[in-house]
C-alpha cells in the first residue's frame, strides 16, 4: 500500500475560518493515524486578495492548534520542508506551462478565444441552451464514478469542455489543483463536501495526464446554529474565525476537540478525549455523511471542562497572560494572592477571558455596584441591620480559614435568631458589587479582615 500523503491547501485571502481549521485538522488526524504525511500548500495566485498577514495568520492559527506540517513553508517564512515543493503556488508557473504543455501535445487541450481548454474525449454534438440563450458544443461521455471514502459511490457528468487556462494566461483553480496533488504525490484528498462539484473536472484531468486519481473524501459542512439562522456557517458569523477564540483565551486542545466531533464519531457517546485517543480513533469511514451543525454553548461547556481539569500551575499561567494584556491591577498583584484568586475563580468559568468581570473585585476597591442586584438584596429583610451587625462582630472573628469565616458569620446569627444566608448576600453584595462569585467565606479570607470591614462600611454609608 502507498504511503499515505494528505494536504491543506488553504488561501491567504482572509480570516482563518473554523471550517478550514476543521478540514486542515481531519488532514491532520489522518496522517498521524496512519503514519502518513501532512502537507501544507500555500494557493497564493490570486495576487489581488492575497495577503501576507493573512498568510502569517495561516501559519500561527495552525501552530496554535497544534497542527504541525511535515511538508511546505517553514512558520517564520524562511525557506521550507520536504522534496516537492515550492509548496506556494505563486512559486510554481513553470511547473504549471509544463503539464499545459503535456495536455497540449497529446490533443487532449486545444487554445480558443485565447484560452486553453481542456478536451473531453467521446461524441460531439451541439444543442441549444435555454440558460445561456446560445448554441453550445456537448461529448457524450460516461458518467464520472468517484468511490467518495465518506459519501461512498458518486456519479457526476461532464458533457463539456472546460478552461484550464485564462485569457490572461493564468491557470484556474482545478487545473492547479490537480497538478500540485500528482507532483506531491497525494494519495487521499480530504475536503469540504463543496468541493465535491468539482471533482469530476479533476477526476478527466487526472485521465488526461494519464495518472491514477487519489482517493476522495468529501467531509460534511458546518451549519449555523439554529439561533444563527440556515445555512453554512460564514466568515460573517460568530464564532466563525479561529482568531476569535485566540483573542478569548480559549484553550487550543478543547477547541480541536471540539471540532473533531464536528462531522465525526469515535463509535461510542464520549465527547472529552485527549489528542492521543482521537488519533488513534480517527478514520474516514467514522466521519458522517449528514452536515454537522455549530453549537457555540457546546464549545463553552468543552473549553470549561478543560479549564477544571487543569493543573493550577498551568491555570494560573494562563490567568497571568491574560491579565497581563489587561488595564486592571491583577498583573501587579502578588504572586500568592493573584494565584489564590485565580485558583477561587477556576471552577465557575467557561473561559479565561471571564476572569476580569470574575475576580476585578478582588484587585481594586473602585468596583461597580450592580443596581439589579442592589434592588433585589435590599428589599428583602432588613440588609442594612445585617451589615451593622456584621460589622460590629468583624473585629473579634477569625480569618485563618474558609471554615474559620463561616463559623463566625454562623455564630452571629445564631445569637440573632436568623440565618447564615441572611447575612451572606448582602455582605457578598458589599465587598464585590455583585452576587456572583466563589463563596463569601472564600472572599472574606481572601479580602482580609482590613478591607472588608472597609468595603461594608463604605457600603452601608452610601446605602443611607
């Protein structure tokens, strides 16, 4: 059996789109499963919309996923990897008037009207049509059989000749296509079900040079989420471009495992795996045929579970990083507290970037106060008696520990006759602004004795 080579042939044209990601991991996956070849080829040749910060943004969303190449242009843009390159199309004209030239020697291309077109070998005859409102030259030919890995048996018709190359003497897309897959000796060619279209005309080009086509697997499109609307997913939707989940700190191993669930199925009901096991697991004949519809709250939950199950060390690490970018006084705070606070928030987010509104109480004394919350605490019971007595019970209560917090605030309602929770929301309401958040205790300890009693008294002095 040949070895198998599989490629990602994305455009510097834009944004780096999740059904890219998805299409260049399901390459990715393929040839780590079965020992084959990644290959990264860069179609830059439409000089008008590429851009190097594009190209730059293909390169640094691959290596934020973890998708490694073992094939095309080094990351930094210096020189590349692998024996058949340029692996950028603007790089290979010669190659491309080569192969022009090979289908114009054997009769199966001809130029008209200053393009080339590629000859469809069978019957000619000429018919009117409606659409085009002219007469047009078909061939009757036999149907184009494609064994589609995931789609299975495909039939599709080619009754016309087709440009290979333009007027201005540039190559077309299907024509480059298939040219760069026999000199990179691709064996399987997996993309978006889209593409599946065109893969008639390639299949007769393959013929015309006389080269056995590779095998196809046309994966499912991504859809909106029914809250989006219909269709496929767009560059214009949320959630749509990789660089959106970068800037939110999300973690790169849940977004891939996500998306390797989009289209695909490891046989069983698990949804949580390690890169290891979907590796291991991964084949073409598991990926599903129906499209795969976008749920971006099923991709918060994925990137939370993630985030619980990480080591404090990482997680903090990760918290650092994005308070460092951040206008707060998180990035100046002592290493001890800031990981105390950051290990407090961990299990109640979904992702990194939560932290801010989470845990902003906790570094500055100008916090907002949220009026809905406000309305609500202080119409019921009599809140401002509660924080007077809290306040008169703080001096002599014990901070060392979360238990040790609780005991106090339990103690001083017990001897009023209430209980713990008719202190708890109002305090929480005056040291955070808010009636979210780890537990008071856990805030109380970690405030310190000085500054919540300066928090509940400069709340119950503006509560009048």
């Amino acid at each position: 059996m040949a070895p198998v080579r599989v490629r990602f042939a994305p455009s510097p044209t834009g944004f780096f789109h999740i059904g890219s990601a998805r299409t260049a991991l399901f390459n990715w996956l393929y040839a780590r499963h079965t020992g084959g070849t990644f290959i990264l080829r860069i179609e830059d040749t439409d000089q008008a919309r590429n851009s190097e910060d594009f190209l730059r943004l293909i390169y640094d969303s691959l290596a934020w996923l973890g998708l490694d190449w073992d094939e095309g242009p080094n990351p930094d843009g210096a020189g590349e990897r692998g024996n058949h390159g340029p692996y950028r199309q603007s790089q290979r004209s010669a190659i491309y008037q080569k192969y022009k030239q090979q289908l114009l020697d054997s009769g199966r291309a001809y130029e008209r009207d200053g393009a080339i077109w590629f000859k469809l070998l069978g019957e000619r005859y000429k018919v009117f049509d409606d659409h085009r409102k002219k007469e047009v030259e078909k061939v009757k030919t036999a149907p184009v059989v494609i064994d589609d890995q995931i789609r299975g048996r495909v039939e599709r018709q080619e009754d016309e000749d087709f440009v290979i190359f333009r007027s201005d003497g540039n190559p077309v897309f299907h024509f480059v296509n298939v040219v760069d897959d026999i000199e990179m000796k691709v064996s399987h060619i997996i993309r978006g079900e889209d593409h599946l279209s065109n893969t008639s005309k390639h299949v007769r080009l393959y013929e015309g040079f006389g080269v056995a086509a590779p095998k196809f697997a046309h994966i499912p499109l991504i859809l909106k989420s029914p809250e989006m609307g219909q269709g496929k997913m767009s560059k214009r939707d949320k959630g749509a471009l990789i660089e959106e989940y970068q800037q939110r700190h999300f973690l790169p191993e849940a977004l891939v495992n996500y998306l390797a669930l989009l289209g695909w199925n490891p046989g069983d009901d698990r949804e949580k795996m390690p890169i290891t096991e979907i590796v291991r697991l991964f084949d073409l004949p598991a990926v599903n045929q129906s499209n795969a519809k976008f749920d971006g709250k099923k991709l918060a939950n994925m990137n939370m579970v993630y985030l619980l199950e990480q080591p404090a060390d990482r997680f903090v690490a990760l918290a650092r990083d994005y308070f460092a970018k951040q206008p707060t006084g998180a990035a100046s705070m002592a290493n001890a507290a800031f990981r105390e606070v950051m290990l407090l928030a961990q299990p109640k987010i979904k992702s990194i970037d939560e932290l801010g509104a989470y845990t902003g109480y906790f570094f500055t004394e100008d916090f907002a106060i949220d009026a809905k919350v406000k309305e609500k605490v202080m119409a019921k019971g009599d809140p401002k008696a509660r924080l007077a007595e809290l306040l008169a019970a703080l001096p002599a209560m014990d901070f060392s520990s979360d238990a040790a917090v609780e005991a106090g605030i339990k103690a001083l309602a017990e001897g009023k006759g209430l209980g713990f929770g008719d202190y708890q929301a109002v305090a929480r309401l005056a040291v955070s602004g808010t009636n979210a958040g780890p537990s008071i205790t856990s805030i109380f300890r970690v405030l310190g004795k000085d500054r919540v009693q300066a928090r509940l008294q400069r709340f119950l002095a503006s509560a009048g």
